[in-house]
C-alpha cells in the first residue's frame, strides 16, 4: 500500500499531513529545549541552595564540623551537588543529541518537502497547459466546422438562383471548399491535441505523480522513524544518569545512617567540658546571735585563701555561675581612690570601704550587654489543638489564610460545576434537535446530580465566607494588641539611676558580680541580660528573600519599622502566624511590619 496508488488524487491532504510532520518535529525540538531549560534552572537552584547551606568557615576551624550530624549534612549537601551535575548532564545531552540534530534534520526534510511538492505542482501545470491548448483546438475545429457549412449553403443558395452571375456562383464555391478544407486542418490538430493530452494526462496520474508521491512518502516515514528516535533519546539521557544518581542517594542514605547521637554526645562533652568542681552545701549561718563562723572550705561564701568572709548589710558575696560557657576575663576591682585593690584577697569580694559609684558599674553592665529582640516565636504558648472544620485552633492569621484557601477551591468547583451544568443542557438541547445522536432523558442524571453538587457547594461558600468574615474581623480587633505584644526590647537603663535598695547592694558589689547577677523579668516579653549573650550572639543573618510595600507603613511602636509603598525590603523571616514579618530596609534598620501589607517572594 502506498501513497501513489491509493492517493492519487490527495494531494492536497497530502501536502496538509507532510507539513503536520515537520511541525510536529519542530514542536518536540521546542519542548525538548524548554526542557533542558528547566533541568538547567533545576540544578542551578540546588546548587545556590546547597552553597547556601554548606559551612561558611574552614572544617578545622568550625568544632561544629566535629558532630557526625554536622558532617552527615555536609555530606548530604556534597551528594545533592552531584545530583545537580547530573541534571546539568542530562539538559546537556538532550541539547545536542535531540535539539541541534532534530532541529538540523528537520531543515533537512522541509526543503526536501519543497523539492517534491515543486515538481508535483510543475506538473499539474504542464497537465493544465495542454488541456487549455486541447480546448483551443476544440473550439476553433468546432467554429471551423461551422463556418464551413454556413459557407457550402451560401455557395449551393446562388448555385440555385437564377440571377446570381457565374462569377458570383465561382466565388461562392471556392469559399465554401476553403472554408471546409480549414475545417479538416482543426480537425486534425484537435485529433492530434487530443491524442497529446491523453498520453501526458496517462503519465501524470500512472507515472508521474505516483512517483512523487512516494517520494514523500518515504520522506514522511523517515521523518516519523527520526522523531521516534527522538523520544527515545528523551528516556536515554535520563538512563543514563540513573546510575550515578542511585549513587548518591546511597550516599544520603549513608550519610543518614552515620549519625552517632552517643559519639556526638561524647564529642560535645570533650568540646565544652568546664572541669570545675561541683559546689558544696552552703553553710547555716545564724543571725540570732553575734558570732564568729568557722570557716568551711565548701562554703560558697569562704574565700579562697581560708579566712572567713564577714557578712553585713554592706558586704556582698560573690556569686558563681556554674552553667557559663567560660569564664570572661574582668578588670580588677577598684579602690576608693580609684586605682586596683591589693593582691592579698584575689577572690575575694571588694573592700566594704569600697566607694565605686553604681552608676559606673550599670555603666559597665550595659558596656558588655547587648540587647536582644526577643523572638515571636518564643512569645506563643503551645497547647493542646483540636482540629475543627473552621480553623478556629489555629492562629487567627493562619486561620484566615486557610479559610480563603477553602473558599477559593469552593469558588473553583462551584464554577466547574455550573460550567458542567451549562455543557450538559447544551447537549440535551442538541440530543432533543436531534434525536438519533443520543437521548435527552439519558441526561436527566447528570443534570440532577450537577444541580444538587452547585446547592451544596454554595451552602459551602456562604458558611466559610461568614467564617472568613468573622475571621478577618478578629485579625482587624487583635492587630493593635500584637503590635503591642510584640516590640523590640529597650535598652537597658545605662544611665537611669538606681533606687536606695540597689544603690546600696550594689555599691559593694564588683563588676564582675553585678554583671553575673541574673535580671528579673518583668512579662513575657522581657529580655534577658547577662554576660553570656556575647558568646551566643548570633551572626547576621542573611535574607531569604525579598519583599514590596503595598501599602503605607508607619511603624510608630517600638519593634516596627516604617515602610513606604512601592519600597523594596528584604525578607529577614517569615510571618509565624501571627500577622508580623520581620524585614530590613535597604538604607538601614530592622524590625516588623504587617504580613498583610506586603507581597512576598522568597529566594
């Protein structure tokens, strides 16, 4: 079965299904290149992503290194590194196996495509031209004829007349046999025309154009077997990676696997082992009546040195602090004149003639602390949950959120199925115009099923909108309360001075005891001071991503920060749920604004 014989007269249909093929190859080269598009973005994210997350000092330098959780990841990290080269492999392969040599063949074929359908429509112009000269000689033969016979009645018309002259009778004659032999030359160049005709017309349709035909033909089948060969390809770059990427999920399983929770146990041990001794049981001391205590060298109150530390209402005693992570050097105590005390008590508190100014020492105190926001996260209490159908144990703002997302899903089915319904009567009305392609009663079904689903969807629809109303109603009333709750600390009170009680304490007290004494908080929201936020401080951290204004922010509470609209900020961390996003201005500064008055995108 081939095209020429059975689709002789198809040309048209012919040249319709040949551009199809070659557009069809063109849209699988376009589709493979996109491809290689996305597996080139796919592995240029994960590498930023694992660059993101790999160590930023020095394995010998960071003891961090040192956990196997910590170089399990490093190692998870290295393998999803190489998962990202092998989709760069594969984007690769399919670049030049399947887009430069599809793209290269199918040029190819559409100019041989030409070539063909060039000579096919040379021909039908030729079959075209010598049947317009087969018509012209079929018409002129037929108007000779005519001419002739008109001419043999004019000659035989005088030849009976008796006052026609000789003469006239001669001429008549002649015309006539004129005329009749013109008749018989167009009537053998219409023989001959015809005779032309029909041998070019038997090449073109048994020979001719059967051969091009088949030509395309083959071009077709070639084109169809380069194309399958194509896809092919598509899976053999992937089974090719396949391997290596077994590898290194092995590898990530490895990686899992290696994690020695004791051994990291054991490692933190040996990496922040203080090797102070345990203190001892603190000495009674009995006020009832004056005298002297023996000293005891579990005392926590004894100096160092033995003798017996003396107790009053102007003396303090030195705190310690067992749980520091080190021990921070601290200047020596100072004398009333202002210069270091004597050696002779080194561990010993200060003199009770000791006139230190507490100003200074708050001064000090504030010098080595630096203050902290506290966290939102920290600030929400978790409790108990329990799952209701409007949200209401989550947070007011997540509660919003995830009722606007069930009422747009409700929105979508509800307009699917209105669509439906629209579909479904419109072929109950073809089926009732027409009956034999179907029966309308056989819809009815459908068409109830349809209704009662758009009922129940739209009870759907009005319960979570007065949901998602009482929702944002709560969000609005709670958004001046969280502004409140959560600000950023203020400073610490380095020049405000004391009251009597602490003035006293702690003008007896060393530097280094005032800085170690522990801050009572006042609320929830009340930072922490103490000596050892300089060694958990925190580095910088890096945005994770970017944010616009949509509205006009002030940011007069503390903790906030103003925004303009149309301002680019960056996304320092996510809201939490509870409608505050912490940013960062281009020209300086940090704090929180309202989630709601931003459009995010994250890195």
């Amino acid at each position: 079965m081939d095209w020429g014989t059975e689709l002789w007269d198809q040309f048209e249909v012919l040249e319709r299904h040949t551009q199809w093929g070659l557009d069809l190859l063109d849209r699988y080269v376009k589709f493979v290149k996109e491809r290689t598009e996305v597996e080139q973005a796919y592995a240029k994210q994960l590498r930023s992503l694992v660059k993101k997350y790999l160590p930023k000092r020095p394995a010998k330098d960071d003891p961090e290194s040192k956990f196997s959780q910590q170089q399990s990841f490093v190692q998870i990290l290295q393998e999803v590194n190489d998962f990202a080269g092998q989709r760069e492999l594969v984007a690769e392969n399919l670049s030049v196996r399947v887009c430069l040599e599809l793209a290269k063949y199918s040029q190819e074929m559409k100019q041989e495509r030409k070539m063909h359908f060039q000579e096919g429509r040379r021909a039908q112009q030729q079959l075209e031209s010598g049947f317009k000269q087969l018509e012209n000689s079929k018409r002129k033969f037929e108007r000779d004829c005519r001419e002739a016979e008109k001419a043999a009645q004019t000659a035989e018309r005088l030849d009976q007349d008796i006052n026609a002259t000789k003469a006239d009778v001669e001429k008549a004659k002649q015309q006539a046999h004129l005329r009749s032999h013109m008749a018989e030359e167009s009537k053998n160049e219409y023989a001959a025309q015809l005779q032309r005709f029909n041998r070019d017309q038997s090449h073109f349709y048994f020979s001719q154009m059967p051969q091009i035909f088949d030509k395309l033909q083959d071009m077709d089948e070639r084109r169809a077997t380069h194309l399958g060969a194509g896809y092919g390809l598509l899976s053999e770059a992937e089974l090719q990676v396949v391997p290596i990427i077994a590898k290194c999920l092995e590898g990530m399983k490895v990686a899992a696997d290696a994690v020695d929770a004791k051994n990291d146990s054991q490692v933190l041990i040996e990496l922040h082992k203080s090797g102070f001794a345990r203190p001892g049981d603190v000495e009674f001391e009995d006020f009832s009546q004056p005298m002297n205590r023996v000293p005891s060298d579990s005392s926590l109150g004894t100096p160092s040195d033995g003798r017996p530390e003396l107790r009053g209402s102007g003396r303090s005693r030195a705190k310690r602090w067992p749980f520091g992570k080190k021990n921070k050097p601290h200047p020596p105590p100072l004398s009333p004149l202002g210069g270091p005390l004597s050696s002779a008590l080194p561990n010993g508190p200060p003199s009770p003639r000791s006139g230190l100014d507490p100003l200074a020492i708050l001064s000090e105190i504030s010098k080595s602390v630096k203050p902290r926001l506290a966290s939102f996260r920290s600030l929400r209490g978790s409790r108990g949950t329990v799952v209701t159908e409007d949200f209401s144990h989550l947070p007011p703002e997540q509660q919003r959120k995830r009722l606007q997302q069930q009422l747009e899903e409700r929105n979508r089915e509800l307009q699917k199925e209105v669509d439906q319904r629209e579909a479904l009567k419109k072929m109950k009305d073809v089926y009732e115009k027409t009956p034999q392609m179907g029966d309308p009663a056989s819809l009815e079904p459908r068409i109830t099923e349809t209704l009662n689903n758009i009922e129940r969807l739209k009870l759907e629809v009005q319960k979570y909108e007065a949901w998602l109303a009482e929702a944002e109603s709560r969000v609005l009333s709670n958004r001046g309360d969280s502004l409140g709750r959560h600000t950023r600390p203020p400073d610490p009170p380095a020049s405000a001075p004391p009251d009597s009680s602490s003035s006293n304490n702690s003008g007896s007290q060393d530097p280094k005891e005032s800085s170690e004494e522990p801050l009572s908080e006042e609320g929830q929201d009340a930072p922490i001071y103490t000596e050892f936020d300089e060694d958990f401080e925190e580095e910088s951290a890096s945005p994770i991503g970017h944010c616009v204004a949509i509205y006009h922010f002030e940011g007069s509470s503390e903790g906030t920060i103003s925004m303009a609209e149309g301002e680019d900020l960056s996304l320092m961390e996510e809201d939490k749920g509870d409608g505050w996003t912490r940013v960062r201005r281009k020209q300086g500064g940090e704090g929180y604004v309202p989630t709601s008055y931003l459009r995010v995108m994250l890195n």
